[in-house]
C-alpha cells in the first residue's frame, strides 16, 4: 500500500513543482491569451485544431505552451523548450495530437487532434507562458456524428393497430427522433429507449402503433442537433397488418355507445331529480323548526307573563295584608322611630329657591325663570345615630334617603312647585308601612300631588321597617 501510495505521488510531482515554479507577478512583456469565442464543431472520426493566439501579436517560439482539460494536470498537448512534452499527457490523446507551428512567429498556435472521439467532447483551456508572465483562455469543442440509418421493420398487431419499430445506432450526440405520416403529420405518441455504449456512442429505438388504416405510409427520422443532418427510412404497412373488424361489431360497438349516452341521461336526470327533492326537504323542515321555534318562544313569553303577573299579584296581596296591618297599628311608628323636627339651612339652599324666615318652606323665588332642572335646600341638622321620621307636605317631588351621617335633602322640579314642612305633632294624616320584601314596582319613589310624605332615615342600625318605601298620606292611591 506505502509503494502504491509513494508512486502515485511521484507521478504528480512533476505538475506540482511546476505549480510552485509559477510566478505570482508579471513581466515587461504582458500580453493576453485570446480563444475561439463560438463553439467548435468536430465530427467523429475526423480531425479538428483548437486555436488560440496572443494579443499584442508575438513570437511564441520561445513560450510554454499547454492545453489541458478541467485540471491543469489533465495534459492534452504541452509544448516547452520548442518541443512536445509527453509526460503528463492523457493517455486517451497520445499519438493522436500535434502543434501547429507555422505561425508561433506571429503568436498563433493551434493543437491538431486526429481521429475525434465522443470523449473529446467538452471545455478545453489553452495556457501561454513566458518567464514570469503566463495567461490562460477557455475553448469549447462540440463533438457530433451521424450514425446509421434508420432501419424500421413490423413488429405484429398490437392492441388495436400496428406496431412499427425504427432502429439506428452509432449517433452522437443522442439524436432527436421523429414518426411521420405521408401527409407530414408528426405523431406524437410513441416510446423511445436510448443505449450509449463504451465509446460514447449512442443506439436509439422507437416504437410506434398505427391504428388506422389511412395512415399505412409511416416515416422514421433521426436527427443530429449539432450538424442538423438527417436519415430517415419510410415503410408501407399492407392492409392484411390491420386487425379485421365484423360489421356486427360495428354495430354492436355503435348501440353500446348509444347505451351509454342513455345511461349518462338518466344517471343525470336522476341526480337532478334528487337534488331537487334534497333541496325541497331542506326547506320544509328548516320551515318546520322555525315554526316550532317560534311556538316555543311564544309558551316562553306566556309562562313568563303568567309567572309575572302571579309575582305582582302575590307582592299586591302582601302588601295589602301589611297596610291593613299598619292601619290598625297606627302608633307603631312613634314607637320604632323618633319624630325630628326638621329646619331648613338657607345657606344651602340654590340661589334660585326662597327659604321662608321660619325656614320650615321653600319655593321658587320667579316661576317665570324655570329652566327644567332640579334645585336642593339641606336640612340644617344632621342625623348622627338612631332612626328618625320628619313630615313634609310637597307638591310633584320625589323622595331621598340615604345611610351614614344624613342631613335632611329636599329638591324642587321646575314649575309651579313648593314644598312646606309639616309640625311633627298635628300634620296631615300618613301611614308608615315596614315591607321586608317589597315588590320591585314599590321600590321606586312616589311621586303624587298635593299629599304628604313621610321620611324616615335610620343610622347605625337596621330596625323594623329600615328599607320600607316611603308611602303617600293615602295609601289607597298606590292601587286602583
């Protein structure tokens, strides 16, 4: 394994030391390596030179000269000290190339390649150098050749025609193949196998079916893209070829045709019709469940106005239970709550409200003025503990409580309104009534004119009748 090793080394020492003997600066005399800017073409079997020249024009005598393939130690042709180099060359190119000397005086050299192979296809690199200058170009050879010619034989029936089969080899690059009629109508539906063999060459094999009769008069062409040459060999395919048909059968193949397009009608017609009844279904029972939907949601109101109108009706009940309770209870209030005689604070009230000297009433001080909103005048004590009651007589007001520290809270609605606050002993007559669960209806404050009302307030506490609502002096005016 070492000698194998230490000897392939060797073969490469030579490219290697030549790599490092390259210098990396240039020279007075610099020129430029110019190849061929197109393609060259080589057909198989013939000879081809890859030119290239320097530019400024120049003696090349005296240069090195290499043209190698894809690495600089892939050896085509390599000229120093005026005479051919063989040891690095390729193998596959020994005797077979040669230089073109008769215008090196003038900078043109040229490598001569005898005899081209399909391997000789590709990209070349043609390298000058001089001293410590050197420049390199790049080169392209397209390698083609036109094999046989195209041999096309019968093969037998096949499914419902003639199978035809076109055989050639010995083509490079691989050939385009094309099947055409006698009217020059290419067909367009056939198999195409491709072999390349060890020297690059390629065989081709294309299989045809011809299935009708009036195109018996068959053509197969191979052509090479490079050189745009082609061979073709035509063949007529005799009538008895073609599989025999009955009449019957033609009969037959006809009715069953007309079956089928019967059958797609039907199949059609039938899937329409059950799309149309689907549809009509959909929409009859979407019909149906919103009808029920909407009977269900009227049952729904029903019960609950039922059950609403049984609630008041059972809240209007307890309540007259009560009131008749507290009418034959009339003392009940100066026993849970203490009478307070109730002042007003002028300095309170809105500048818009009149406080009387006695600073027991309060009213508008211009009707005429009125602007739609709501004025307040404070009571001048505070309630700090206990639960208390004050009277008062209003016209259009609603009732205020509130729990903490209080003090008593009157407000006047635009219009021709005044509220006198009655003595606590001797006031118009009114009737207190504690509900411990009183209808939400009876929550909202009383509003009727001309009567009197009753404020109670409880602190620190929550005796009997602490959330009750303010009645009216006529309880019978809460209920027809």
């Amino acid at each position: 394994m070492e000698d194998c090793c230490r000897g392939s080394l060797l073969s490469h020492l030579p490219s290697l030391l030549f790599f490092f003997q390259l210098p990396a600066g240039g020279s007075a005399e610099e020129f430029v390596v110019i190849g061929s800017s197109d393609p060259i073409v080589a057909v198989l079997g013939r000879s081809i030179t890859l030119p290239c020249r320097v530019s400024p024009a120049m003696s090349v005598e005296n240069m090195e000269l290499r043209w190698f393939r894809s690495k600089f130690s892939e050896a085509v042709f390599i000229y120093q000290n005026q005479q051919e180099q063989r040891e690095e060359q390729l193998a596959q190119y020994t005797g077979r190339t040669s230089l073109v000397k008769d215008f090196l005086t003038r900078g043109e050299a040229a490598v001569y390649i005898h005899d081209v192979q399909a391997f000789d296809n590709g990209l070349y690199t043609c390298f000058f150098r001089k001293g410590s200058f050197y420049e390199e170009a790049g080169l392209e050879l397209k390698v083609a050749g036109v094999g046989s010619a195209p041999q096309v034989h019968i093969t037998g029936p096949e499914e419902d025609g003639v199978r035809v089969v076109c055989k050639a080899s010995g083509w490079f690059p691989k050939p385009q193949v094309q099947w055409r009629a006698l009217s020059e109508e290419k067909f367009l539906m056939f198999s195409e196998t491709h072999v390349q063999n060890a020297e690059g060459l390629f065989s081709v094999e294309a299989a045809l079916v011809v299935k009708h009769r009036s195109s018996r008069n068959v053509t197969c062409s191979l052509l090479n893209p490079i050189l745009s040459q082609e061979k073709a060999m035509a063949i007529f395919i005799p009538e008895d070829f073609f599989p025999r048909t009955s009449p019957w059968m033609s009969a037959f193949m006809g009715i069953l045709t007309l079956l089928m397009l019967l059958l797609l009608g039907t199949a059609y017609y039938t899937k329409r019709e059950h799309t149309a009844k689907c549809q009509e279904m959909q929409e009859w029972e979407k019909l149906h469940r919103e009808k029920e939907e909407d009977q269900w949601a009227k049952e729904e109101a029903l019960k609950a106005r039922d059950e609403l109108q049984a609630d008041l009706d059972w809240r209007k009940s307890v309540y007259l239970a009560a009131l008749k309770k507290a009418k034959l209870y009339a003392d009940w209030r100066k026993e849970k709550f203490q009478a307070l005689p109730v002042t007003l604070n002028p300095e309170s009230a809105h500048p818009s409200l009149a406080v009387s000297d006695e600073k027991t009433s309060v009213t508008w001080k211009d009707t005429s003025k009125v602007t739609g909103e709501t004025y307040s005048v404070l009571g001048h004590d505070g309630i700090t503990q206990g639960c208390c009651y004050w009277e008062v007589e209003i016209t259009n007001a609603d009732k205020t409580s509130s729990p903490g520290t209080l003090f008593p809270y009157f407000s006047l609605k635009t219009g021709d309104v005044s509220m006198t606050l009655c003595s606590v002993v001797g006031g118009p007559a009114e009737i207190l009534v504690p509900l411990n669960n009183p209808p939400p209806s009876l929550e909202e404050p009383v509003s009727l004119s001309g009567v009197g009302f009753s404020s109670v307030s409880c602190v620190d506490g929550a005796p009997p009748g602490a959330e009750s609502p303010l009645l009216p002096c006529s309880p019978e005016a809460m209920f027809p």
